[in-house]
C-alpha cells in the first residue's frame, strides 16, 4: 500500500472521529495560544489529520490522492530506496512549516483557530507541479486544460494576495507556505543528496518541451 493511501486513509478515520467528537477535536486543532503558553507543539502536525467537514475533508484526499502517487513514484524514481522515506517526511514537516507564519501572527490570539491538511496538501501538489510542469490541472469549475507550469503561478499570486487580505475563514497562509515548502524541499533534497535529477533544469526544460 503506498504512502498516500495510508495517510488518506488515517486521516479520514480520525476526521471522522472528530466530527462527533468535540474533545478531540479540541485536543487536535492548531491553537496558536495552547502552543506558546503550554507547548502543545503537536498541535502543529495532529490540526493535519481534523478537517471542518466532509467537504473539506473530500476536496484536500481527493486532491492529495490525484496528486500524492505520482509524486511519490516520482520520489522513487529520484532518490532510490529513500524515495517513500521522504515523500512522507515531506508531508509530515508540511504540515508544521506552513503554519508557522500563522503561528507567528496569531500566537496570542484566543479566537484563532485553524484545521485541515491544506498546507501539506498543498506542498504535495506544486512538488508535484515542478516535477511535471506540462501536467494539466483543474480547480474547482476549472477543467483539466491549464498546464501546471501556468496554473502554479497564478494560484500562488492569488493565495497570497487573499492570505493578505485576511478574513474568509481559510487559512490561505498554510496553503501559499507548504506549496512554496514542497518545490523548496525537493530542491534542497536533490541538492544534499547529490542526486542525478536536477528538479530546476527539469521544470525549465519540461516547459520549453511544451512550447515545441
């Protein structure tokens, strides 16, 4: 069973659990002030595995299946036996990373809350845009027809100008930080393993290759 089938499926157990169960839910999410006042810093990686409802917790599996195997294989394929080793440490690490910011911001904060493996998520998707740049990608009513190396910059100028604005109820922060952390961490991966793969002269060339 892959890596990505396990944490979809973990994730999904104890999401549903949470639902019913407000206790858990409670011990679980990312509450800046329980970190910096009581050093609950597990709440930086459990608030990965409790989502707001179903819809919430359909759209990041979902996402994080379509997306999570192919890079996983590609993982494989890049750093040999190691390959699942740091696929997963990748999304584990992401899920804290990309709310460190949030942390930051709101660490006193009493009325912050924040849940769900968006930021994580979002770390596995642009890894997984930056390795396959030609990959068409849809979002919401957006068909498959955008190539990732077009969709990517144009969701992170976006998210960051709504992580700007604030409001809304979305975490946007987690979502710009972990897709900057996921091409951030293969890059640096490939760097200190001395790796054959160069994921930059991948993405440029991958991209000239769809213009041909």
């Amino acid at each position: 069973m892959s890596i990505t089938v396990i944490i979809v499926i973990i994730t999904a157990i104890i999401s549903f659990m949470a639902f019913s169960n407000q206790e858990l839910l409670n011990k679980l999410i990312f509450y800046p002030p329980a970190i910096s006042r009581e050093k609950q810093w597990y709440r930086f990686f459990s608030n990965g595995l409790i989502h707001a409802d179903i819809g919430h917790l359909a759209f990041n599996m979902i996402s994080l299946y379509m997306f999570g195997g192919l890079v996983e294989d590609a993982f494989l394929q890049i750093f040999g036996d190691s390959g699942k080793l740091l696929y997963l440490v990748m999304y584990i690490s992401a899920l804290a990373v990309c709310l460190i910011p949030t942390y930051m911001s709101h660490k006193d904060d009493h009325y912050y809350r924040s849940l769900g493996a968006s930021g994580a998520v979002s770390a596995v998707v642009f890894a997984g845009v930056f390795l396959f740049p030609e990959q068409k990608i849809g979002l919401f009513f957006i068909p498959p027809i955008i190539p990732g190396f077009i969709f990517g910059p144009l969701y992170l100028v976006l998210t960051a100008y709504l992580a700007k604005r604030g409001g809304g109820g979305i975490n946007h922060s987690a979502h710009l930080w972990g897709a900057l952390y996921g091409i951030a961490f293969l890059i640096l991966m490939c760097v200190a393993l001395r790796t054959d793969f160069n994921p930059i002269d991948n993405f440029v060339q991958s991209v000239k290759a769809y213009f041909q």
